[in-house]
C-alpha cells in the first residue's frame, strides 16, 4: 500500500470518528501509526522504511564469472547501485557466456559465489539490497 497525504488524512477522519486510541498499519514497504494527541486531534508517525535484501541466483548450471574473460574488471563491485537488467556477471557453459542480469533495482551489498567456481540452478551470486525510497520535491 502507498501512502500519500490523502490517503493519511482519510485514515486520520476515519480514526476520528471512532473510540480507537490508536492504529497501525504494516507491510513491506513501511508502517504507519496512528493515535490520538488530543480530543479530537489525530497525528501520524513517519512511516518506517525497512528493506529486505534478496538474492539474485544462478539461471542454470555453469561456470560463475564476476567478469568477461577479457575483462580486467568485474561487472560490478560491492556497493554498487544497479538498474533491474544490468548485467551483474556471467555463466560460462562450455564455450558459451550466459549473462547473469540484476532481477530489480538495487545497491550490490554481498556476492556468495566465488568466481570460477561450478555453481548449479538456483545458487545465490549476488545479494542485493532495496533502494530506500527517494524524496519527491
């Protein structure tokens, strides 16, 4: 659920008109509580941002690369931000590079696998962590 200023003050108008001291609400992009400062008066808290890391994996068996064999660089370093479909390493499988591409945004907190390494379908590459949400002017 997105909260917005309309959405807090029909919530806050509701509340009002019932005996409840307080309300919270939660989900996977924040909370949100509301309580009674006075008689009549309703206030709400900031929502609370918290992110849950999540893992990109293996998209099949092969050979993990945290570069092209050319490459001197990785694709990405640790703290990295990346867009959903950026390329995050590759799959060697047999003569043939599979890329391992970033499933959603995110800033590159972890990477499990060792480069070199046989990895199999499903093992975790990368970890990355959620942007926070970013204020609107």
């Amino acid at each position: 659920m997105k909260l917005d200023a309309t959405l807090v003050a029909t919530l806050s108008r509701w509340l009002d008109a019932t005996d409840i001291d307080q309300l919270e609400l939660s989900g996977p992009d924040g909370s949100l509580t509301l309580g009674r400062a006075g008689a009549s008066q309703v206030q709400a808290a900031a929502p609370e941002y918290t992110a849950t890391a999540f893992d990109v994996a293996s998209p099949s068996l092969g050979v993990f690369l945290d570069r092209h064999p050319l490459a001197a660089r990785p694709f990405v370093e640790i703290g990295d931000e990346v867009a959903e479909g950026d390329p995050l390493g590759c799959l060697q499988i047999g003569a043939l590079l599979t890329p391992v591409r970033a499933a959603k945004t995110g800033i590159v907190a972890e990477r499990p696998a060792e480069p070199g390494v046989l990895v199999g379908y499903g093992t975790p590459l990368f970890r990355l962590q959620p942007l926070p949400p970013r204020d609107r002017p």
